[in-house]
C-alpha cells in the first residue's frame, strides 16, 4: 500500500512540475464554461449556499446579478439570490479560480490558461485591481461600469494581442519573477511587468483604435496585482493535471469561500474537506483592525497548493512590508513548508536559497504527521460587502480539512482490502 | 583637522543620498557638451592616449570616426587617432559617462540626467544592447548601421515620450528595482522593465508614426540592461554632487579604460589616482577564457562608487549565474563593503539585509586602513577590438590608487599647515 502512495505521489508531484502554462485566450466565460450558459455564479472556495455566504460574497453576488442585468437594484438582486433565482457554484468545480470573492458570471471575460503538457485548461478572470471592487464585494456604479468597461473594452484589447503573439508562456514568466522578489501571490510586481513588456509589442501593432489600446494598457500597467490572476490560472492548471490519482496524498485544492476552508486530495476525487476559515494576521491599513476583517477568503491559495505565494516567499523579502513579518520570517515560512512538501520544484527557484526549487506537492500525510500547516499569505476583505481591502497577512487552514481527509483516505483504503 | 575631515565627509554622504536623478530629456552631445563641438571624442576612463588605448577602445574609436562621417575606413580613422586628428577626453571630465569603451560623439543622443537637488547635470548614452555593438570594439556596418537608427529614428521617439511624460524620476525607479532583485550595473531587468511600464503610456501617445514607435518599444524591450546607462547617469549626477568639497576623502569616481584604473576623491579636485587595471575574475561565455579578457574598463563602476553594482549584490542573489560565485558571495560582498563606507543610503535598501540601505560613500581611509577594495562586477571585453563581450566577473580597483590618493592628501594637509 505504502508502495502504491508513494508511486501516486511522485506521479503527483511530477505533473504538478511538468506543467507548462499558456495563456491562449480571454473569451466570455459562457463560451468556455457550459454552467455558464443557466444563470449561474461561480464563486471561490468550497460550495456554500447563500445562506452561509460571508459578506463580501453576498456583495459580490449582488453585483454581478446588476451586471448581467438580471436585477436593476441590489433588493431585487438579493432576493433573487436568496429565493433560489441563481444557481451558485465553486468556480473549483469547473476549473476556474478566482480571487477574493472569485465571483465569475456569463459574461465576464476569462483567461484561458492551456496547460501544454496535460491538455487540460484552466480559466481565472481579468484583476480589477485595487480600491473598491466586485471581488471583495463592492458593487456601486464605478465597480460595475468598470467591469463593463473591462469587457466591453480592455478585453478585445488583450485577447487581439494575445492572439497576434501566439499566446504567452506563464511558466517562464513566473520563474523570473521569483528571480525578481515576486511569490505570485501578493507580489506580482515582476511578473506583471514582464507581463507588461511581452505584451506591449503586441499592443502597439494591435489593429484597434489607439486611445481604447492606450487604455488598456494604462489599466494593466497601474495595477501591480495584474498578473495574480494568471499566476492563479496557471496554478489552477498544473494541480488539475495532478488531481484524481488513485491512492494519491498530494493536496490539490486549497480554497476558502470566507465562511469555510476547504481542501481537496488528488486520490480522493471531488470530495472537499472542510473547517471554519481563520482570520488571517497581518497589517491592517490605516483606521482598520481585525474587528473589521472577514476570515480567509479567495481561490487564491492555489498559489500555495502549487509551491508559490507563502510557499515562496523566501523569494519576495519586500512582500513582509505588505504582509507583516520579517525578513527572517518570508525566509523561514519557505524552509518550514519543504517539511509537508514532496518535491522541490524545477522550474521555479528561489535565488535567496542557492536556486532550491519551491516547496512543492503538499503531502496530506505529512501535514497531519508533523503538525505544520500550510503557510498561505493573502489579502484581508472587510468583513462588510463594499468596504473592500482592508489589509494584507499570513494565515493557515484549520487543521480538522487535513484530519477529516486523512480519516477518508483511511476508509478508504480499508474498504479496498 | 579630523574633524574638518568628518565634517566633510558627512556632506559628501549627505550630499550622495539626497540626490534626485531625473532624466529630463535626450539630446545630441554636442548641445550638452561643448567640448563636442570639436573633432573630438569622450572616452570611459582617467586620461589615455591613443598609444596606450586598449584593443577594444581603439576599435570604438574607429567605429566612432566612421559614425560621424570624419573616416571612412578603419584605416583612415586610425591614421587620424593616432596623428592627433582626433582630440580625446575623459567621459567624466563633462559630467558624462560611458561602459565599457564609453566613447561619446558629438552627433550621439545622450540622456540628461538633472540632479533635482544640486541642480548638476549628469550625460550617458543610450545602451546598445548586447553582442557585436560599439562600446565592446566593434564597428561593423551592423554596429554603425544601428547607431544611426538610434540617433535618428529611436532617440526622437524616446525624446518625445520623454517630454510628454515630463520626464522620469531615476531614484524611485533604481529603489524599487532593488527589491525586484537588480544591483543596477549587470543586472538591470527590473529596472528596464519598470522603466519601460513608465515609458509604455507616453510610446502609446506618441504623435509619432507607429512603426517607429513599435520599433522603439520592441529595441528597448529586447535588452534588458537598457537601463544600465541611466543608473550610471543617476550615479554620477549624485556623485559630482559630492565632488569638490575641502577635505572630504570620499571616493568620488572609479572609472577604467582598459589600460588604467583611475579614481578621484572629493577633496582632491580633479587629480586621478591610478593604477594597471585588472582582469576580472568571473564567468566566460563558451569558447572565452581568460587569456582573450581585457583588462577591466568602463566608466559603470560609477555604480559601485555610489554604493549600487558590486556594492548591492545582496539585493540581486539571481546575479550569481552571471558573474560567477554563489548567492552568499553576493551578500558577503556586500557586507563588507560597509566596513569602508560612511553611510547607508536611505532611498536604496536591500529586502535581503532587512531593508538596510546599500553601503554608500566610500572612504579612501577607510580602504586604506582596512586593506578592503571596493567590490566591482563588471562585463568582461575581448581584448580585440569587434569580438564583444566574452564574459562577466568580479574585479577590484588596483590598491595603488588608493596609496597615491592617500599621499597625494597627507602632502596637501601638510601644506596647508
């Protein structure tokens, strides 16, 4: 049996690193994800029903139900939601992911990211940016003319330049932004300025009309954070390559809705396993405090679940401006992590450790042998819809997700016998 | 008279930090340096003859001749050099820098960088890009092709994006590509590339055909130590900043030309100290070994004087693959320099070292006592003129320069007494 894991893991662990991410396309999600086609939200996290959604989700359902012009008002869009009127979804369950609230509707355009080596794509919406926005549930006018905006103009801009260079290759982009003191969590600086310049050459000979381009890339070039979600997608595709192999420990979900943490395990199928999100510890900006802050939210900790973001921060020493901490503590939080991990990744590399590759693989049973919970660094929502961003830290699943999965695998492998 | 001394040298470190380099516009050499209105050419450097000149410096000079229309064969601008048809200058004797070569012609762009707070100007060209390019020797048709494209087709694009933008401020852009892992003299990716995101919205505006624009942005995008020439300019603005003050033994230029290495201290006027210049120690591209390496030339450790390059390492760990050496030799390098430097610069810090600022302000006691040289990482040049760059390494100042410089200050407070 050992034997059979350990065969499953490296297997895992293989995929996860041979994984070659490229982004294809931005197309409406309707056209790439066929639940889209009903009136339907995906959303971050494991499912939860309206009922149970924490505030910034509620808000972000209620701005994308305007959006799509199922509800004039926000009553009206509540109602509809709590009486049944939209069908809600884990974006997880359709490979997708999406930060924060991770609310992806119809007609919101996706990146579609190919994983070259498996065949299997992931989808991750366009980052909004910073200030008030949909994925930490605002949902006023400026938020939701922006996501016109973004659909309506900024994506023709991207997907034609997109087209004309063939695609981008993300997995050569991320390994030089951990090079260049990004994890592709909550630093992205790197990575969107490499982005930025791969693009540019496109941009200026896109077939558009000059000021919508000059637009669209003074959208992508003020919003650090841009890559996030491409990183997100391209985590999202080399772990669903990894997933559904029989008798593999290897995490391949992590994933919080803001009222529940969830994990999911390669040889356990779509089963999810779940405990109460924490509240993360960090900085909070100015006239905010935890009193304030929502628990764990966002599809964002796949970034983790492949070895980057906290995994990584031993690459990103200026992210503890932005998350708290020290130095020592970026550099110790990566160490601590080769503890649950089964490999070390080849493709990304950490200069600050002689060129170690990240963390990666997260094995279940190590996690529940030795007591070290996944590091996960992200940002903190207001616990209020609308409010937005009010700070940035580190936190951790609750550790009941990597018992309750391990209790699973037991009966399962019992039942085998 | 060590208290005169301190109180010198505290200006000289107060005046290096307080810099602001703002790369005003682009223009021809002739209009910013009059001593260009002559047959004449600047070269990286204390003074050198023609007879004493390196391979790959001749080899600039005659590409040069050619350039400016004086020769119109190798041969012909030979005779010319070597006759004393052609007058020759120190870059830094005009408040001018160059790599490698570092030769200025009075029709090349260069970029006016404004020290904001000393009100001093500081010039250098623009970077040709890597391979066959004329500040390694070569003067090819290709090399001299391109130098014409850069006077006459790239310079005014940039000099329009310039101006629209009002310019750029250097030392955010050289503080934040600190953090994104650049020392600023061989690594200058995050800095060519925050640098192009600020120029990209300007490119984009441009009241400028578009093929050229495109041809610009995509001459920019493809050598990522684009910036390299701007950092060197920021430098020496902060650093003639610091020059001429009375009984400061602050280190305020290191420069080489193949053949010498010089430096000049701010309390000693104009006077060079020199010494042979070195061979570095380092990496060499396939096919290269030490026997075809010039000794060390260029007017980039201008870097290292202001406490960025060799001085920074720690904040570059990924360096390492270039210039040789492991990730802890980088931050070694950069520890020791505190121990011959007065201050710690507040605007450039290194994540890696807690954010502590890079060492700045050298003190020619301070290398004398400790016997320590000042750290310098550097390209290494073929030793023919035309063959180009063959390497990268790590290379210190000859330590007679520092022993003449030491005389030269106990003669002259002698004489004041």
């Amino acid at each position: 049996m050992a034997t059979s894991i350990e065969h499953a893991n490296a297997e895992a662990a293989r995929r996860i690193q041979a994984a070659q991410p490229w982004l294809e396309d931005l197309v409406a999600a309707r056209d790439a994800i066929p639940a889209l086609r009903e009136r339907r939200l995906l959303h971050a996290g494991p499912p939860v029903t309206w009922e149970r959604m924490c505030g910034p989700m509620r808000g972000a359902v209620i701005g994308a139900a305007i959006y799509e012009g199922w509800a004039e008002a926000p009553e009206q869009a509540e109602a509809m939601a709590s009486g049944g009127g939209i069908a809600f979804d884990p974006c997880h369950h359709h490979g997708a992911v999406g930060p924060m609230a991770g609310i992806i509707s119809p007609s919101m355009p996706v990146f579609a990211v190919r994983n070259r080596a498996a065949g299997n794509t992931a989808y991750s919406t366009m980052n909004e940016g910073l200030g008030k926005v949909l994925r930490y549930g605002a949902y006023d006018a400026s938020v939701l003319d922006r996501l016109r905006w973004m659909r309506d103009s900024l994506a023709p801009v991207l997907k034609a330049a997109i087209h004309r260079a063939g695609g981008f290759d993300l997995r050569v982009l991320i390994a030089q932004a951990l090079q260049m003191g990004d994890e592709c969590h909550n630093r992205n600086k790197a990575a969107t300025s490499l982005f930025f310049r791969a693009l540019a050459p496109h941009l200026l000979r896109a077939p558009l009309p000059g000021d919508r381009v000059a637009a669209a890339a003074d959208f992508l070039n003020a919003n650090d954070t841009f890559f996030l979600n491409l990183a997100m997608a391209s985590c999202k595709s080399a772990l669903d390559a990894a997933h559904g192999i029989p008798g593999s420990t290897v995490v391949t979900t992590m994933a919080r809705n803001g009222t529940d943490f969830g994990i999911r395990i390669s040889g356990l199928g779509g089963r999810w396993f779940t405990g109460p999100a924490r509240v993360p510890k960090g900085l909070y900006f100015p006239g905010f405090g935890p009193e304030d802050a929502n628990p764990d939210i966002g599809d964002s900790a796949i970034t983790e679940t492949a070895g980057l973001g906290g995994f990584a921060m031993a690459a990103a020493p200026a992210i503890v401006t932005f998350v708290g901490g020290t130095v020592d503590l970026a550099r110790t939080s990566t160490l601590r992590m080769y503890e649950i991990t089964l490999a070390e990744n080849e493709a990304y590399r950490i200069p600050a450790l002689d060129f170690r590759g990240t963390p990666t693989a997260i094995d279940l049973r190590k996690v529940v042998e030795t007591g070290i919970l996944p590091v996960i660094n992200t940002g903190i929502a207001h616990r209020r819809p609308g409010i937005g961003q009010v700070g940035a830290g580190l936190t951790e699943p609750p550790e009941e997700c990597f018992h309750a999965a391990l209790a699973a695998l037991v009966e399962e492998q019992a039942a085998r016998r």
